[in-house]
C-alpha cells in the first residue's frame, strides 16, 4: 500500500485523521495531531477498543460522537480496524465510495498497510497485550461519548450483546407511597430509551433493552422494536396501576440496561440520573432515585 493513497484521503474535505489498528495492538494515528493531542488519542483507543469487544461479531460498521467530531470504526479482515474521524456532520458526498476503496487498498496487503500507517504515525506499536494492559492499569474506562454507535449489519435479528440477565430481584425497593401507573412508567420508559439512542444508537439500545429484561412472566408483555420504541402489548388504559412487585421487576430491569450501556459509555449512570431523567421519572425508575 503506498503512503500517496492514505495521504491523497487525508486530502478529502471534511477529514480530520485516520487511524489503524491491528488486532490489541497500539493505533497508528495519522493526520489528527491539530485536533486530538495525545491524552484525548489514548482515550478514543480505549474506547474503540472497548466498542469491539463488547459488541457481537458480526457488527463491522459503528459512528460515535468524540471531542465535536464525528468518528467511523470499521472492522476489517484479519484483525484490522480502520477509523476516520470526520467533522461534523460530514457533507462530502462522495465519501462512502473513497472509504470504500481505502478499505479495499488495506486489505490486499495488510502487511504492507501496517507498516505504511506505521511510517505515517512515526510511532513503533508496544507489543499487542502490553499496550492494552497499560491502558486498562491506567483507566478502567473510557471517556468516549457516543452519540450513534450505529452497526451498519446486522439487522436486529442478529444475536444481542452478551446477556447478563439477573434471574432474581437483586434489590428489594418498599412499595410505593403513591399509586404508580403503567401509563407514566412506559412514558419514562421511553425517555430513557430515546435518550440512550442519542449515545448508542437504535439497533444497540434495543438489542440491550431485550438482553438486560429480567425473567419475569409479567415484563415479556413490554415489546421492543427496532428503533428501541417500548410499547406494552396487555390491557392499560390511563387508569391502570402497577403493584409493587411490578414496580419492582421495572427497576431492576432498567438497572440492568443501565449496566450494560455503561460498559461502552463511561460513566453512563451518573450520565442517566444527571442528564436523563427529571425527578419523577427516576422516582419511577431508578431504585434509589438520589443524584
């Protein structure tokens, strides 16, 4: 691969930088040195890497939010990861032909595209496990704020992030001193849900709703769709109240949504109870509604 085809890329209104990585091993940076100083590289290596390794196989296409620029992760063959950080809102509409082909030169001979970003970046990758054991000793989470962490393939079908179901109520809440209705816990729902998709996207903050619901007869009438919009398929009308238990089994399975997202997004709880949710509905939601 010669260094004239990531240069000629980097040439391309609307780029900012791109970066290879190959299987743990450190990111070869090009071109972002004016817009990402070195603490802020780190942090979006760490996220991305967190991203890979904690969504299913078959997702090869992701979109983040990160420092005011839009950022692209694709997964490639053979262990290899391209990103390419763009401005916002990225208004070149040629670009999805040109990435295409810069995916294509890097995969004829990865090899050889190693050691051309490697030439790039001026940097010589740590071993592929030290470099990753230095990041997580150093920051057990990353600071990456993903506005649309979208997966191009596959659809929804496609098997959910790893389930971590609790089987059991793993906190007992008292039962509400006002009646709770179903009406105003499906509306909080739903905000929680849409707020999340500005972060995570629609197929991911679906596929986390389903695989965080706790095994609980009563919550498998809550339905998802593709865009994470939850809807309730028994009888509710304007009037209809939830018992305690109820109540009880809707904390607990937003506690587990939240767990899940917060393995991507840093400091994803402390984001829901500050930015999320108005007082009521972390009344609603939240087991312990105390900022």
């Amino acid at each position: 691969m010669k260094r004239e085809v990531v240069q000629d890329f980097l040439n391309l209104p609307g780029i900012m930088g791109v970066a290879l990585m190959h299987r743990r091993s450190r990111p070869y940076f090009c071109g972002v040195d004016q817009v990402l100083n070195f603490q802020q590289k780190e942090a979006l290596a760490q996220g991305i890497q967190q991203v890979i390794e904690t969504t299913p196989v078959g997702f090869h296409f992701f979109e983040f939010q990160f420092n005011g620029h839009q950022v692209y992760i694709y997964k490639l063959g053979q262990g290899i990861v391209l990103l390419v950080l763009t401005v916002d809102n990225l208004g070149y509409t040629g670009y999805s032909k040109v990435v295409d082909r810069l995916k294509a030169e890097l995969q004829e001979n990865i090899t050889d595209a190693i050691a051309t970003f490697r030439l790039l970046a001026g940097s010589t990758a740590l071993p592929e496990e030290n470099y990753w054991k230095q990041q997580s000793e150093s920051s057990h989470a990353s600071p990456v704020q993903a506005s649309s962490a979208q997966a191009a393939q596959p659809p929804l079908s496609q098997p959910p992030l790893s389930p971590t179901q609790p089987k059991t109520p793993v906190a007992k809440v008292a039962a509400p001193a006002t009646p709770v209705f179903l009406r105003d816990l499906l509306l909080a729902l739903n905000h929680l849900s849409h707020f999340t998709k500005q972060y995570l996207g629609a197929s991911v903050a679906a596929g986390n709703w389903k695989s965080s619901r706790p095994e609980a007869e009563w919550l498998n009438q809550f339905q998802i769709d593709r865009t994470a919009q939850i809807g309730f398929m028994g009888q509710m009308d304007g009037q209809t109240l939830v018992s305690a238990e109820q109540h009880e089994w809707i904390q607990i399975w937003v506690a587990g949504f939240i767990d899940r997202c917060s393995k991507v997004i840093r400091n994803f709880p402390k984001t829901v109870r500050q930015k999320a949710l108005n007082p009521q509905q972390k009344m609603l939601l939240l087991p312990d509604p105390a900022d």
